[in-house]
C-alpha cells in the first residue's frame, strides 16, 4: 500500500497539513517541525506528487530557460556550464525543475519560448543573454510572463528585472590597467553587436582611451563569434596590420585561448609580444600557458540571482521590477606586461 501524507504526520506527530506545509517549504514552518517531518518522510520512503500539486495550484514547479544559439555552439562555451550550476542550484533549494529551450535561429527559440508559455508549461523564464530588438523579450513583455534576464535589456531596463555586472565599468577598468603598464595601441576583441554586453563593453574600452587621450583607431577593434575560433579570426585580423597591437582586451576567455593558440603558431609570445586580458574566469584561463589574466564576472552568482529574482516575481506578481548589479573583479596572472621606455615608443 502506498505512502499516504497521514502517515507521515502520524510518525511525526505532526497534522497532515503541517505536512503539507513542508512539502511546500512553507516559512512560517520551524526548522525543527521540517527536519522532524522529513525524516518521517525518508524512513516511510514518501515521495510527494508535485503533477497533483502542480494540478492543484496552477504551477508546473518548473523554470525555463532560452539559450542564445544552438546548443552545440552553446555549450563549447564554459560560461554557460557554469551560469546553469547557480540556476540548478537557487531551483533544486526551492523544488523547481529546468526546462531548457533553443534553437539554431531565433525564429525557432521565439517558437520554443511561445509553446513554453501558452502551454503552462513552466512558471517563469530566464533569458540567458540580452540582444538588441529580441523579438522574444517583446513577447514576454506583450504576455505579461514572469521572466528574468541575465545581461542588461539595452531599451528601459528599469522595465525589465535582470541580473547583470556593469560591463562597462568592467571594460573601462581593464583598458585603464593596460594603459597603467604603458601600453597604448589597445585593442578590443568583442562579440556580435547585436549583444549588449558587447555595446556595454565596447563603450568602456573607448571611454578609458579618451580618458587617457589616446586616439581611437578603427582597425584595433573586432567582432568575432564567442568561441576559440573567434579569436583566431582576430589575430589574422590584427596582427595583419601594419602597427598590430601590443594589447588586447578579449570579451570573453575561449576566445582568449584560440588567440593565444594562434599567436603560438606565429611565433608570437604572450605577454613578450602581445598581452591578453579577458573576461569570464573560467577554469580554463587558470589553467592556460601562460595562466590568463581574466575578469572575474562571478558567473555562478549570475545564474543564481536570475532565478531568485524569477521566483519573487513568480510569487508575487505584484513585485517591481529590479536590477541586481554582482561585482567584478580582474584577476592578476601571467598574461600582462608593463613595457618599457624603449617598448612604448616602438
């Protein structure tokens, strides 16, 4: 015979609501009553029927979540490992499921997202990235759909509740450790446009350059896909110029890696010849030769921040919207040269 919540209120000593009560993590619950009702639980080998809650109170108990690309290019990328273990984690402590959505073109993810939320799917959405003119934070928005994005909604962010570092202070306090060391042809390897961290980031690289009077040059800035190919694309676009730079600023850490992979098959040494520094403080740019100075935007928090914003909205739909700023910090290593005298003039 099945398990029955009486059951375990009976060897809790507890009513069947209290019960109830805990299987919802209820607040105003103690801990004691919750520890003593989840023992009960495990020793009698109960399993509570979220399909019937869910039934119930209208809530499928699940997150979504929309990629910004195709899986297979998604996850070459460490970010988003990473962004996924702080959402699992803020959705396992509150019982949630993930229910994951992409698609090569955005046409198929804005179709994905549609069946998400005109099927109940799922509860609420993070968005996992923020580009110019989405046609799918539109639709959210016109839904009136709980959601949350990780990045900064380029149009009235104050309407839209998101998780996000400031980039641009990112960018802008990078460019100025470059400049400290003597360096002054600077360059910025960045993602798509269509991104606003890359508008972001792009605009605080150009915002320290003024600051130091230093004259922007065109050619020192590029756009590649965030993958350890982008950068290689970057260094056969820079260091084809007649003055390559000294310097790079690199959105992202894989593709840091293709570019010093590829500076290596050139015969070009990092930090002899070129210094790096990029973003994200993946495992890997610890680990790289030499080990990569890189910004630490604190990825796991991201996710987690995204989803506990989500369930407030979720739970209260009356909740304003907001914006949760995590700090950034860079992270010294090996990749980094202060040139000399005779090197800045060069």
């Amino acid at each position: 015979m099945a398990v029955t919540i009486k059951d375990v209120a009976k060897l809790a000593n507890v009513a069947p609501s209290t019960v109830s009560r805990v299987i919802a993590n209820n607040s105003r619950i103690s801990e004691q009553t919750k520890r003593r009702v989840r023992e009960a639980m495990e020793y009698l080998g109960y399993h509570p029927n979220y399909n019937a809650r869910s039934l119930a109170n209208r809530s499928t108990q699940t997150i979504g979540l929309v990629m910004p690309s195709s899986a297979d290019k998604v996850f070459q990328n460490p970010f988003f490992p990473e962004v996924l273990r702080g959402i699992s984690t803020k959705a396992h402590e509150k019982d949630y499921t993930i229910y994951i959505s992409t698609g090569s073109k955005e046409e198929e993810i804005l179709e994905g997202v549609m069946g998400m939320v005109h099927g109940r799917r799922v509860d609420g959405i993070v968005m996992l990235y923020s580009r110019i003119d989405d046609k799918i934070m539109t639709f959210l928005e016109e839904q009136n759909f709980p959601f949350t994005v990780i990045g900064k909604p380029l149009a009235n962010p104050d309407s839209i509740t998101h998780v996000d570092n400031d980039n641009f202070r990112a960018a802008k306090d990078v460019t100025e450790h470059f400049i400290s060391k003597g360096h002054e042809r600077i360059a910025f390897v960045g993602g798509n446009l269509d991104l606003v961290v890359t508008v972001d980031r792009l605009s605080g690289y150009e915002k320290a350059l003024r600051e130091a009077n230093i004259l922007h040059n065109d050619d020192y800035v590029v756009h590649v896909e965030f993958l350890k190919e982008g950068g290689q694309e970057a260094v056969m676009e820079l260091f084809t110029l007649e003055e390559p730079p000294t310097a790079l600023v690199v959105a992202d850490d894989l593709m840091a890696l293709g570019i010093m992979s590829k500076l290596d098959e050139m015969g070009l040494s990092v930090p002899e010849d070129v210094s790096i520094i990029s973003f994200n403080n993946v495992m890997l740019a610890e680990y790289a030769s030499p080990p990569l100075t890189s910004v630490d935007i604190n990825i796991f928090q991201l996710g987690y921040e995204a989803v506990n914003c989500l369930l407030e909205k979720i739970h209260d739909p009356d909740s304003g919207n907001k914006r949760v700023c995590v700090p950034h910090k860079v992270v010294e290593r090996w990749t980094v040269k202060t040139l000399t005298e005779n090197e800045k003039v060069k």
